[in-house]
C-alpha cells in the first residue's frame, strides 16, 4: 500500500519504532510508505537531517531467547522534515494530498490536551489537537467532503489515546463552528484508533564511527524487543499490514488488556523487586536479574501475576521470556534507584491489584507480594538530612524520592514498632485480609532486620 504518512513528531522513539517499523515493511513487502515528518515545537530543524539526507541507522541490542542481539538497520523511509511555524503551507499541501493515508504522533502524553485558545484561522494553532482539527477541516472543505480514508494513530503514553484525541479534535470542530458535512465526514473518513506502544530506547550511541564504521548523528540505539498494538477498526489491519511482514504488530479490539499485560508483568516485576534488589547490594537491573533468588522471586511473581490475565498461558509465558531477556539487556544499564521514584503509587498500581486477585482467587495472600511490600517499607524507612529522606545501605546512603506526603509519612513513622500497620493504614487500606497480611508484614521486616533480605527471601521462595 503506497502512501504518505505524516507525522508528528521527530523523537527518538518514533526513529527507533514506527519509522523503522515502516522502513522493514517497505524492505520487505514492495510497497512504498513514505514518511513526512512535522516537529511539533518551535525551533529550527537541526541541519544534520538535510546533510544526511534524511537517512540514519537503528542499532537494536540486547537479549532474545537468551541470545545476544547486536543488529543494525539503515532507515531511509522519512522524505522530509517540516516546522509547522515555518513550513505551514508545505505542511498544509502535505495534509491535503490524496497520497496521504496515515496520521500518526507521538508529542508526550501532555500533547493531547484542548486547547479552547486555539482559533482556525491561527496559521499554525498552538496544540497539536488544534493543528491536526485544521488540517482535517481543511481537508475535508477541499475534498468536498469526500475522499480516502484516513487513519489517526497516537503512540502517546495515555489511556485510550484515540479516543482521548479524537475528542479534542471533535470538541474544535463545535467550537470552531464547522459545517454539519465536516462533522460527518469526521466521523465517516476519519478513524482515530488507540495504541499500545512498547520498546525502550536508549538515544544516540556515543561512538557511532566504531559501531557502524561511519558518523552519523541522528543514529538511535534501542532494544531488540518491541510491540505495537493497534486497535483493529474500519479496516486499518488491510490498509496497514505490518503484521504480515514479521514485525511485532497486534491488531486487535481489546488494546486495553495488553496494557493490563505490560503493567501487571513487566512494569510489576520491576515494582515488585527493585527495592529488595537494592538493599541485597545491586545497583542495576541487568545485574540483580543474574542473582537465583531475584530471578526465581521474578519468575514466580509474575507467573502468580499472569494467571489472573485474560490470556492464554502461551502468551503469558512468552512475556514472561520477553521480560527476562529486556531486564538482562547488557547493553542498559537501567538504575534500580531511578526505578524506585514514587514506588509507593507504583506498587499499588502494578502490584496490589495482582494481590487482590490472587486472594480472591485462593484466599490466600501472595508471599511474593508480602516479601516486596514488606522490601518497599524497609527501602522507605529512613531519615531525614537537609530536607531530603534518606536511607541507609550497609552504610552506604540513598536519596529516597517519592511524593512529601509519603517522605513525611516515613521521616516520621519509618523507625515504628508497627509500621506495617500504620503504613498499611495509611496509604493500603483496600489491603485483602488487613489484619493477616500487616501480620506476615511485620514478620517479614523482623526477618529482615535479623537475618538479612536474602535469607527471608529464600524462606519466602523454598520453604
């Protein structure tokens, strides 16, 4: 399916996903996608895309299947780059032309916000929402309200980013005063769809002269796993057929259950074992991983995790591979300490509802769970030295970040006899079985406190 893509935003991320995703698809299949992209901020468009001609590589490294990965591709797929506060009449013609099947962008979760202050006759509006309602309104007056279909795929970070997006558009267009065939044409040729995007990207490698035998400053380095799913509406998995090609695409109606997948296991795995990590000495998740009885708390947790999930245990255990490999990735070395910021939120977000489930399901209290929560405390219970938390690591001190009412709670109460249950009070009161599980809890601290994090973890794990 040859096209235009236009897209919003020049990032690291879209380089190192969607375009390279694009670029393997137009290797592969014959076809022709071509990328213009739209920076979404003021600035000048740094004259290292012009000298390279748009052109640069993708260099994917890390684990797969346990095995080592080091590739590199060349992308050359983006025709152009355009500033919408210099280039708007370009970008306008772009919008405009029948080659153009897809809108895709990625301009930070706070992106897709209205903006009422946007007006259409602003030459660009300040929003992205508010750029991409007068591109469509325009088009849809010149194309007489007819045309091909377009579809709108935001990659950002939000619940239900389509829909959220399609909103604002919507809310524009009324506030706008656009004509009843806009409205409907907006709803008829327009398919906004949400995503789910996944892949970290590391940025630009240091030395790309000894990596890829030549300079090249827009070189993006990235990890070899990815997933993009796709909600699957009004035929985007025909016009779109990145799947067919070997690359990891999931069309699919249900898009909020693989984001019920990522958070209860990958981003739960790291929720649930980065404070007891850094407290047994290690510093880094591709180190800690290494250790037996880190890697055997992971595997479990997240097996108890995966079978409260809407999928079939080969899926769930394929993840459970996928996140393995991407924790032992040698090549990012990801900061337990940088993972810990604001774990009190993140652990009941990622970890408690995997708690609740499995009492539910066995009305038994997970002893994965109760040795993370009762590591969250013991990472949490320092003191306070020129305004800051602090904790203590065999005499080694760390910066305890989280919210001013969490750091208070524990600049206060952390040295408690009954901190699990003030804690728990506090900030856990949805807790299944409170008064069993602050028991297991405060035992669990006992056995840290006299025989150390490893030893309670092994009696949590093997006996």
């Amino acid at each position: 399916m040859a096209g235009t893509v236009l897209q919003f935003g020049e990032g690291n991320f879209l380089r190192a996903f969607t375009d390279w995703m694009i670029e393997m698809y137009n290797v592969r299949s014959g076809d022709r996608l071509d990328v213009t992209v739209v920076k979404p901020r003021k600035g000048e468009i740094p004259p290292v895309y012009e000298k390279q001609g748009n052109r640069y590589h993708v260099l994917l490294r890390g684990m797969t299947d346990g095995k080592p990965v080091d590739d590199r591709y060349e992308v050359g797929c983006i025709s152009r780059i355009l500033s919408p506060y210099s280039d708007w009449d370009e970008v306008v013609r772009t919008a405009l032309d029948d080659s153009l099947r897809f809108i895709i962008s990625n301009t930070t979760e706070a992106g897709i916000v209205l903006d009422v202050s946007d007006r259409f006759d602003d030459a660009p509006p300040s929003s992205f929402p508010g750029k991409l309602a007068k591109l469509l309104l325009m088009r849809a007056r010149a194309k007489c309200y007819g045309g091909n279909r377009i579809y709108i795929v935001p990659h950002e970070l939000i619940d239900d980013n389509g829909g959220r997006l399609r909103e604002c558009v919507e809310e524009l267009f009324r506030i706008w005063g656009a004509e009843e065939e806009a409205i409907k044409w907006l709803e008829t040729r327009c398919t906004f769809v949400s995503t789910l995007v996944d892949r970290i990207v590391t940025g630009h490698p240091a030395d790309t002269l000894s990596l890829l035998g030549q300079n090249d400053g827009l070189a993006v380095c990235a990890e070899p796993y990815a997933l993009f799913v796709i909600e699957d509406r009004d035929g985007i998995r025909e016009a779109l057929p990145l799947d067919r090609y070997g690359l990891p695409v999931v069309f699919t109606d249900d898009v909020i259950s693989y984001k019920l997948i990522k958070v209860r296991l990958l981003n739960g795995a790291h929720t649930s074992f980065i404070t007891a990590a850094y407290l047994m000495g290690y510093d880094f998740v591709n180190r800690a991983v290494k250790d037996p009885d880190l890697a055997a708390f992971l595997d479990r947790m997240m097996k108890e995790a995966a079978s409260l999930l809407p999928f079939d245990s080969t899926v769930t255990e394929d993840y459970i591979r996928s996140v393995l490999d991407r924790f032992a990735n040698p090549y990012i070395d990801h900061a337990l300490l940088d993972i810990s910021l604001n774990s009190v939120s993140k652990w009941r977000t990622r970890c408690l509802p995997s708690l609740k489930g499995i009492y539910e399901r066995t009305g038994k209290l997970s002893g994965c769970l109760v040795f993370s929560y009762a590591a969250l405390i013991r990472f949490m219970s320092g003191s306070m030295e020129d305004g800051s938390l602090v904790g203590n690591r065999n005499g080694e001190t760390y910066r305890i970040r989280d919210t001013e009412e969490v750091t208070g709670f524990f600049a206060e109460h952390g040295h408690d006899g009954d901190i699990a249950g003030a804690f728990t009070e506090r900030f856990f009161p949805d807790i299944p079985d409170r008064d069993r599980f602050v028991k297991e809890v405060s035992a669990a601290l006992l056995k840290m406190e006299e025989k150390g994090i490893r030893e309670t973890l092994k009696e949590t794990l093997y006996e």
